[in-house]
C-alpha cells in the first residue's frame, strides 16, 4: 500500500538524521558535525561525517552519502517504503497511506540506541550579569561576510523578526483576543506577525541582504518544487492567515534573536490533526535555541516567581503579578529543546513547572521510562504511578519471554535537580484543563475560580523537589 507522499514530506521535515544513526552507530562530536567509523567499509580512521546542519551523512573514505532515508535503506538492505516506515517507527512518527485503515505488514525489529552523541564540553553556563549588552546590528550587516556562521544565523533571524514587527499586526491581537489571553500583557507588543502575502517579499528582501547560498544552508528558504516560485520562506506549506513570530533572544546580546516560535492563525487541517501547534526555526548546532522568554531580564529578577509552561499563548494566560511578586514565563519548547545550558543559568533559583495535566504534559514534567521491543513500544511517566505500570509490564514480557530494551528520558525534574535549580511541579485538576482554558473558564463565569489569580492560589497544588 503506498504512503502518502504528503506524509513522507512530513517525515523528512521532523527527523534529525543524528538521531537516526544514533541508532545504529555510535557517533562522536566533531565542530558542527560527528564522526564515527564507516559502517560500509572497514577503516580504522573515522571518515564518516553526519551533518545536522544539512541533514546528510557522507564518507570520505568510500564515498557513500545520502539522507536518513537512505541510511537506513543502504544499511539495512531496504527497499525505499521499507525504510521510511523503520525511520518513521524509531521516531515514533505516524505514517499514513492511501487507505487510512492500513497497516504495514512487515513487523520491523527496532534497532537498540548506541551510546548518546557526545554533548559540547560548553554543557553547563554559569550567568554573569556584567556581560549584557546589545550587538551592533548596523557593524554586523557591514561585516557580515567576515561574521562567524552562528552570527550570521542570528543576525538574520533579527532581520526576520524586525520585518515583522512593521507589519499589520491586527490579526495577531485579533487570534490572541479569539483564545482570550490578557491582551494587556506587556510581552504581546514584542510578538511579531508575518501574512503569507508577505512571504514572497520577506524572501527577496533576504536574499537581497544576505544572499542565497547561506539561507539554503540554514534552511531558512527551501528550495521547493513549485510552479509559481523555485525558493519559498520556510513556512511556505501555510496558505493561510499567518504566523505570530515568538521570538528567543541572546542572553547577552539582547537584541539579537537566536531562535522563533511561529504560531499559524489559521492552521491547516493536517496541521490539527498532527498537533502542529507551533514551528520551530532554530538551529542547536549553531547556537542552542533559547527558549521564550528566557531572557537576561527573566534572569535577574529577583522578585519574581519563575514559571515554565507548554508554548508561547500561555504565556500570556496570567496577569503580570502574584501575591506582590512579578509573575514571569518560560514557554517550552518541549524537554529536549530546553537545553542544560540555559538551565544552568537559572542555577540556585527556583523554577515552577506548569505544563499541561495531560499525560504528554506528565512525560515533560517527570520525564518517562520506554520500553520497545519487537512487538511493544510503549513509554511509562516517572511518577509513582508510571514506576508501577512499568513494572508490571516488565513482568508480563519477561514471563512471555519477548525481547525488549530499555531507556530512560529526563524531564524537568531531572534536568533541574542535576543542574541545581530547585523544581516546584504544579498540578491541578485535569478537568480544568491547560491554562489557556483555565482563564476562559476563569472569564467565562462558570469555574468556581474568579480570576487566574484565584485559580493559582487555592486550586493548584504545589510540591517543591529536592536533591
């Protein structure tokens, strides 16, 4: 039965090749890129090169390359649909086929991870409040042939996000009014908006500037096939409305933007239907993302209550003080986008954990246990609850003899308590759901909470962790 070809696209615009070879090989971090043997020929020199900067590996030994597609095609002796459905079952991505009921027949033994790529020696940052300042964007323009490739990432990334502080923004107070966020938070004045009628004019307008070479390089524009234009800005699969631009910040440099959140207006059908809530535009290679919000400013305030929440609108949920403190936000970008190193910024403080009470929000929280295997692949949260279920699935496939292996994924928990920032997990009714519809229920008048501030203090729970 064939695969969509809509559903391969998507495949390739999630998987990070590393991750992939990750499986199979053990690779080690070399510049922007790792290294390992070649699995294709016998060398004792590792000439074997992954960049996940192009997404693409490459042996300058034998000459072997591709994606990682044909990775897996090559080294699992694959047909092409055979090696798309492996990919998509170790990134545990959900294909669909021209029947929407089929399953694939051929039962894949999934390969068991290597040893975990070598992480930057840089992992952990200690703050220093005498290194803010802001960078030179008109110098950095005027030297930009000469700037390291990270700076030039993020200078452009500045030139996207000052294009769009210039457009109309009533769509974005607009989609922020129709999820009734407090539209007199300070921070919605720094949310961009770009229309996708001025897609095509960003993209000339950058190309201009910077030339094209390097913006195919760090993916900003694509080289798509498309009769009406050959190069296209990143989000050109939106047809629709728009994108709020959420925009991450130097910590230092703070006026240089080093990653975004793009939220559609108008998302699509499949955009629902897969939960393409927001866009990432980042590269970690270059620069680790930081995340919304996480500011030089968030930092060093110390008369605020520092909260972390699941993506950029909530936000912008709670009013800006509580309990005469300043009420300040992070918004995730998912446990593996939130990197030890900014972590370790807010090192001695306190971080309050308030991701949605639903089970992908519990994982991110607690972290979680998987369990995969031939015929099983399932994922237990690191909770008492989740410890318990583990165990028992564990009896029943030890005493039915099926192979399975095992791996542990940390949370925020985790993630804070190894680093040295003291955790406070908030939990609350699940009925209630995330805090965008606390506050329309708060708003609503039919939730036996008034306002937010009400919801906070007496139907949260929370529970602080330590070492």
């Amino acid at each position: 039965m064939k695969i969509l070809k809509s559903s391969i696209d998507r495949l390739k615009e999630q998987i990070n090749i590393v991750d992939v070879i990750s499986h199979y090989l053990e690779l080690k971090k070399s510049g922007s890129n790792f290294k390992t043997c070649c699995p294709f020929h016998g060398e004792k020199t590792p000439s074997f090169t992954v960049s996940p900067q192009k997404q693409i590996y490459h042996c300058f030994g034998c000459g072997v390359g591709g994606d990682a597609i044909s990775f897996v095609m090559d080294y699992e002796k694959l047909s092409y649909p055979e090696a798309v459905e492996k990919v998509a079952m170790i990134t545990n991505f959900s294909l669909e086929y021209e029947k929407e009921d089929y399953k694939p027949k051929k039962i894949f033994k999934l390969p068991k991870a290597t040893t975990k790529t070598i992480i930057d020696e840089n992992k952990y940052m200690q703050f220093n409040p005498n290194k803010k300042r802001k960078a030179n964007l008109k110098k950095g323009i005027e030297n930009y042939i000469t700037l390291p490739l990270k700076y030039k990432m993020m200078l452009i990334y500045t030139c996207i996000y000052k294009f769009s502080l210039k457009q109309d923004q009533s769509e974005k107070i607009e989609y922020l009014k129709q999820r009734r966020v407090n539209i007199k938070h300070s921070s919605i004045k720094k949310l961009g908006y770009i229309p996708v009628e001025k897609f095509e004019e960003l993209t000339e307008k950058l190309i201009r500037l910077f030339g094209l070479e390097i913006l195919l390089e760090l993916n900003i524009i694509n080289d798509v096939e498309h009769e009406k234009a050959p190069l296209e800005f990143k989000l050109w699969f939106i047809k629709e409305g728009g994108v709020i631009v959420f925009p991450s910040f130097h910590i230092y440099q703070t006026n240089l933007v080093t990653s975004f959140m793009f939220r559609p207006t108008k998302p699509e059908k499949w955009m629902i239907d897969s939960h393409m809530k927001e866009i990432q535009m980042s590269n970690n290679d270059l620069y680790p993302s930081v995340p919304y919000g996480l500011t030089y400013d968030f930092i060093v305030n110390t008369n605020a209550i520092k909260c972390i929440v699941e993506g950029g609108p909530d936000t912008l949920c709670c009013d800006e003080k509580f309990k005469g403190k300043d009420l300040l936000f992070i918004g995730s970008p998912g446990t593996h986008g939130f990197k030890e190193k900014h972590i370790s910024l807010l090192k001695g403080q306190t971080l309050r954990i308030m991701l949605d009470p639903d089970e992908a929000g519990q994982m991110a929280t607690y972290g979680y246990i998987s369990i995969q295997g031939e015929s099983v692949n399932k994922k237990f949260i690191r909770n008492k609850k989740g410890l318990k279920e583990l165990e028992l699935e564990k009896k029943y496939l030890d005493l039915n003899k099926i192979k399975y292996f095992e791996s542990s994924h940390d949370g925020y928990v985790q993630k804070c308590l190894k680093i040295g920032v003291c955790p406070e997990i908030c939990s609350w009714d699940p009925k209630y759901g995330d805090l965008n519809d606390v506050r329309k229920l708060a708003l609503s008048g039919k939730a036996p909470f008034k306002t937010i501030e009400d919801f906070l203090s007496k139907f949260v729970t929370v529970k602080k962790y330590k070492n």
